[in-house]
C-alpha cells in the first residue's frame, strides 16, 4: 500500500483530503456516513467575528452543471464556535481546519487571534473569496495589495499554518497568489466558488434573491484545474486544489497539476460517503501505477 501522507507547511496530513468549506457543516453532520478520521482533515463552515443570518431565500439553485449558491456565510460567530461546536471537535483524530470571513481586515485578524488559541486546531483556511457577502470577502481577493494587507494582518496575529483561500474571479490569479505568499501565507487554496447567476424564464425573474451567486460543481472543474496549475508554478507554497471534484480520477488531476491536496464540495451534496471513496480510489491509482508514495504524484504532469 503507497504512502499518502502529505504536508501543507507544518501541518501534517494523512492523506491529501480533505472537504471544502461550506459543503462539510462542522463534520459532524457527516458522522453516520463516514469514519472522519479517514480523512486528511475537514475544513468547518466560514466563521465570522460575529454572527451572521446570511442572505434572503431562496439561495441555492441547481443547474444542468453545477450548483449556485448565496447563502452568504451564515453561522453564529467565532465565540459560538468556541463555546459551542470545538468542544465537539477537538478530539476528533484527524485536522480540523476552520473557515475564517470578515468584513473587514479587523474582524479576519480578531477571528484568527480568537482560533489561534484554540490548541485543537491546527490551520485556518482565510476566506478572502467568497463572492456572496456585500462586504469583505471577495472584496480582498481581486487586487494583490488587498490581499496583502489582510494576510499580513491575520500572520500577525495567527501562528499556526495559514492557509488563503483564492477567488476565480479575477484576470491573473497567479499575482494574487504571489501576493498572499509574499505576505505570509503558508499555503494557496484555490479555485472558491465562480461568480453566475440563473433565471427562471417563465417567472421572468432570478432564481437568487442575490440575483448572482457562486458556481460550484463538474462545470468549474477545467478552470480550476488550469488555474492550480498556473499557481503552482507561480509560488513556492504548497497548493490546496479544488473546484469540481466529483471523484478520485479528478483529484488525481489536481495532484498531476500540481496540487499537495485536494478539497471535496458540491460532491459531498451527491454523495456523502465520497470523501472516503476517493481516498481509496487514490490509493488503488498509486498502487496501480507503481508509486510508493502519493508525494510521486504531485506535479508529476508530463508535457
């Protein structure tokens, strides 16, 4: 059996996957599917300084392709999450990752200093991408010196490893990348969710109360494939792949790309137990290959 243990900076994992934000809840919603610490890690929803309702119904809609949300980054806030749902957390045997959002670079830097003390915890992934909040969000992530100031802010106060998650929606993510490395990141994640919309003809109207949304599911798979392999040449760090990831012969792409790992999301709606799946499916790809290990892999595209 290959070896699938990976690093993302200092922090340690199993094997290379792990659940993208938003499409996991806080992992336990996931309990009676699947062993969690068969995972590489699980990343929990965005957490906010403060609590959040979220945007107005309806905010989700399905397409042929792909799934549209607007949920806007609805939870209770980071001390809910202290007080509340780690306790829960801390002693699962795998890496709990949390989701961190603001609204501005104040509230990313309070909510990082807030987790940082957390001893369970041991990597933040910041959110400066999320195109469905009016504030913030995605607001840092489409001008490098943006970004900048708010990984710089939330390195100073977070000493754990950071990990930016980066927004589609931009023209060239590889600056945006080497920005946020030059700032401190410890690691890229990439591609969140695509700005789209959908309209109901016969209504003549939106299927979102937000009108646009985030495009997430199989349709944003090659752009993401193609921008994490762009980035992953750009920088230094290690690159987190995701954006349509629906099975193990995908992740193994984000892998060939360049990717040290992968996220599951919009797939985890379709199947929960698919998490598991494509960590067996990764295995029995490297074992059929002849790769000892899943390190062999990474970047391993030939051209």
């Amino acid at each position: 059996m290959a070896d699938l243990k990976v690093n993302i900076g200092e922090l340690k994992l199993k094997n290379p996957v792990l659940t993208a934000s938003g499409t996991f809840g806080y992992g336990e919603e996931f309990a009676d599917f699947i062993d969690l610490t068969r995972l590489g890690g699980f990343i929990v929803k965005g957490t906010t300084l403060h609590p959040r309702e979220g945007n107005p119904y309806p905010r989700m809609a399905e397409t042929p392709h792909g799934m549209l949300n607007a949920v806007g980054l609805q939870n209770k806030g980071v001390h809910y999450f202290v007080e509340h749902i780690y306790p829960r957390l801390k002693d699962i045997d795998t890496n709990v990752i949390v989701n961190v959002s603001g609204s501005s670079v104040e509230d990313y830097s309070e909510t990082a200093a807030i987790i940082d003390e957390l001893e369970h915890i041991p990597a933040i992934e910041l959110n400066i991408s999320c195109p469905n909040v009016k504030h913030g969000g995605m607001t840092f992530g489409v001008q490098p010196s943006a970004a900048a100031e708010v990984v710089s802010a939330v390195r100073k106060a977070y000493h754990k490893t950071l990990i930016v998650k980066l927004t589609p929606n931009v023209t060239d993510i590889t600056e945006i990348a080497k920005a946020v490395e030059g700032a401190g990141a410890d690691s890229v994640s990439l591609i969140n969710t695509m700005l789209g919309m959908a309209i109901d003809a016969e209504r003549r109207k939106p299927l979102l109360s937000t009108v646009t949304g985030g495009l997430s599911g199989p349709c944003v798979k090659p752009v993401a494939l193609r921008m994490v392999w762009q980035v992953a040449k750009a920088v230094k760090v290690p690159v987190v792949g995701l954006g349509g990831i629906m099975n193990a012969t995908d992740a193994i792409e984000f892998l060939l790309a360049g990717a040290s790992a992968i996220e599951l999301g919009t797939a985890n709606f379709i199947d929960p137990a698919i998490t598991v799946k494509v960590v067996d499916g990764i295995n029995e790809y490297l074992d059929r290959h002849g790769f000892k290990s899943v390190n062999d892999l990474i970047g391993a595209l030939e051209i």
